[in-house]
C-alpha cells in the first residue's frame, strides 16, 4: 500500500468514526429529550374555528399526539363524546385542544317551556351574531292608524327580554314579499326560541300583527329584570295594550 493510499484509508476510517460519533450523540440528545418530555397522549384538537353554541363539523376536529405534561386537564380523547352532545360555551380559535371545561351540552328546555319558532327578517334579526344558546331580548312595533300612515297610536315595545335562542334556521326566501312579485325579495330566517305558554302567545301575535319584530343581542351584563311593556310614537308611556293594537286580555311580560 502506497503513502496515497494509506492517507485515504486513514481519512475513511476518521470519517466513519466520526459519522459513529454523531449518531451516537444525537441518539443520546433524542433519548434525553424524551426523558424531559415523557409519554405522549392521542387529544382532540380544532383545526378551524369554532361558534358558541354550534355543534362541530367531524371534520373541524383531528386528532394530535401531546407530551402528557402539557395535556391540559379534562381533555376529551374519544371522538364518541362530541357525537353533538357537547358545544363550544364561546368561539375558540383553531389549535384549541378540546376539554370539557370549555365545552357543554347543547341549552335544552327547562320545565314549564315549549320551542316555538318565527320568522324573522334577516336584516332586522341580527343574522350572523345569534346562534344556539345566545339570549336576546325581543322588540315589536305595532301600526296604529291604516294604511301605513303614521298616528299617535303608533307604538313600539320591548315584548320580552333574556329570551333564549334554541336553534336558527338558514336563509329563505319571504313569502309575503315572493308573492308581490317585487324584484327585490327579502329573506327570513327561522328562529326557535324557548318560551313558556303565555309568552308563546305574545310572540306569536307579534309576528302576525307587527310590522316589524326585532331581536337585541343581550350583552353579559345585560339588566335581566328591565320592565317591557308598549311606549308610544312620541315616547310617551301607552296605558294599556289595548292601545297598541292589542287583544283584549292580552298583557306583557313585566307588566301588572
């Protein structure tokens, strides 16, 4: 063997020592990291965005491996729990790992209430800021001269406050406008609310005989006793609802 060619076998064998020495040393950091990071854990993460309140797609959900340590407590591991028994309690960014403190049962009727829908205007409805759960309070304003002419017996009202939304529909097409044959037809959404009898009864005749019935986001901190009742065209306190085109009998919620 020449000098030329013991200087590459010297090189070659110093280059497999040394491609030895790295793998051994990078081996030897993994297993440490490993050792500080300990077992991992399969957790439900969002991979988009998520409403309040609206049960979530299966495909806005994966599964990911986490260190256990930073699992946070009350993660849900099992795709089987958010069969559409759970929702978000708020809006929660994508990568959010899912538990159950920040998700909940879908809101259900309490004793004594019944679901009952309308269809409300889907500009005047607040679409696209109520969603299943959300509380809003209900405003109607009722004609008190004919044809649409403006009179002193003109009144709007709050009808009922701290409502609770159960459900909202898609966009639709109104069938008063539809039938008019006007170019430009406006939309409604189908809103199902949780009500006891009596105060089933005022919306319904709102949404019949109103000209118009609004819905008010509450905000958290929302007075939840605020009194409803009619107040005239100029602001004025009506006497009764019988001034405000009303039923005879029928009274509103806050009133004696």
């Amino acid at each position: 063997m020449n000098p030329r060619q013991r200087r590459g076998t010297l090189l070659l064998a110093l280059a497999i020592i040394g491609a030895v020495a790295v793998f051994f040393s990078v081996s030897s950091y993994v297993a440490e990291v490993r050792r500080e990071v300990g077992p991992k854990r399969m957790v439900l993460q969002l991979n988009t965005e998520a409403i309040a309140f609206q049960p979530l797609p299966a495909e806005s959900v994966e599964q990911v491996e986490v260190p256990e340590k930073y699992v946070p407590q009350g993660a849900i591991t099992e795709d089987e729990l958010l069969e559409g028994s759970l929702v978000p309690a708020a809006d929660l960014p994508a990568g959010t790992i899912l538990q159950e403190g920040i998700l909940g049962p879908l809101p259900a009727l309490k004793e004594g209430e019944q679901e009952l829908a309308i269809a409300v205007d889907a500009v005047t409805g607040v679409i696209g800021q109520i969603f299943s759960g959300s509380k809003v309070d209900i405003y109607a304003s009722f004609p008190g001269g004919s044809d649409g002419d403006v009179s002193p017996q003109d009144c709007s009202m709050l009808l009922m406050s701290d409502v609770t939304i159960l459900d909202v529909g898609g966009e639709r097409p109104d069938p008063d406008t539809a039938e008019t044959g006007a170019p430009d037809v406006s939309t409604v959404i189908p809103v199902t609310f949780a009500l006891p009898p009596e105060l089933g009864v005022q919306l319904v005749y709102a949404e019949s005989f109103a000209q118009e019935v609004r819905l008010a986001v509450r905000g958290a901190t929302a007075d939840p006793d605020i009194d409803t009742g009619p107040v005239g065209s100029t602001g004025a306190s009506v006497p009764s609802p019988g001034d405000c085109s009303l039923p005879p009998g029928l009274t509103f919620e806050g009133e004696e």
